[in-house]
C-alpha cells in the first residue's frame, strides 16, 4: 500500500476520533457535576483529560492498523462496528453532563460498552494488536461505568 494513503488514513483516523472527543468535551462536567454527591474514589477532574487523549490515540491507532491489514472491504464491519462505538462515547456525554441523566447515562455506558467488547474482538480476529490497543479503553469506560452507577445511586 502507498505510504502518502496510509498516512492519510492515519491522519482520518485520529481526526475521526479526536471529532469524537471534541463533541464529547461540548458537555463537559459543570456546576451541576460538581454539586452532585459522588464517591470517595471519583477520580479527580484533572485526571480525565490525559486518559482520554491517550486511550482516543489508541483508537485510532487501532482502527489504521486494521485498515492496513484488511482494508477498507474485509475490514467494513470491525470499522463500522469503531464508527458506532465512537457515536455511543459521544452520546454518553450528552446524556450524562449535557441532560444532567445518570440513569440514561448509565445505559448508555452499558451499550456503549458492549459495543467496545465488539469492536475488541471483530479487531483482535483481524489483527491481535488492534484489538490489544483496545483493552485500556475497555477498561477505563467499565471503570467509568462503575463510577456512572455510584453516582446514579448517590443522586437518585
């Protein structure tokens, strides 16, 4: 494969994801956030930003790595499968800090995360590293979604 299209797709790749955490960031926590009782370990504010750009990089990554190996053909379902989960990651932003819903949050996390466990295994059967990168981000969004539940059910 020409090396100009790869990088292309690289470049498209974290420009997908990093769309994604760009509309994320349009509901970002708040007053309301801060005023909401939340567990004792709710990790601090300044700790989200890091995570997130490091695991978004990982998706991209995850997702070039499968188009290089399959294309963009064999490779049509793991990428629609990247494109839905990225939706969903999205959606749970909204959900959570921009309608201020927990509970609609906490299913969407739920989805959200099945979706992630897809995605991890359609890449890990085409390419066992694309679906390694992904491992952290399905960690950190089950953790989230823990942390989702406690404060649902601290502010019910």
């Amino acid at each position: 494969m020409p090396v100009k299209q790869s990088i292309l797709v690289l470049i498209g790749s974290l420009g997908l994801c990093f769309l994604t955490a760009l509309i994320g960031s349009q509901f970002a926590p708040g007053e309301w956030y801060r005023m909401i009782l939340k567990p004792r370990w709710t990790p601090p504010n300044a700790v989200f930003a890091p995570v997130w750009t490091v695991l978004f990089a990982l998706m991209a990554i995850a997702a070039w790595l499968i188009w290089q190996q399959a294309g963009f053909g064999a490779g049509a379902f793991p990428l629609v499968v990247f494109v839905v989960q990225l939706g969903l990651n999205a959606a749970w932003s909204y959900f959570f800090f921009g309608l201020h819903r927990p509970g609609l949050a906490l299913g969407g996390i739920v989805v959200l995360w099945l979706a992630i466990l897809v995605t991890l295994i359609s890449f890990w059967s085409v390419r066992p590293v694309a679906g390694a990168l992904l491992v952290p981000y399905a960690f950190w969004v089950g953790f989230a979604g823990v942390l989702n539940h406690a404060i649902w059910r601290l502010n019910r």
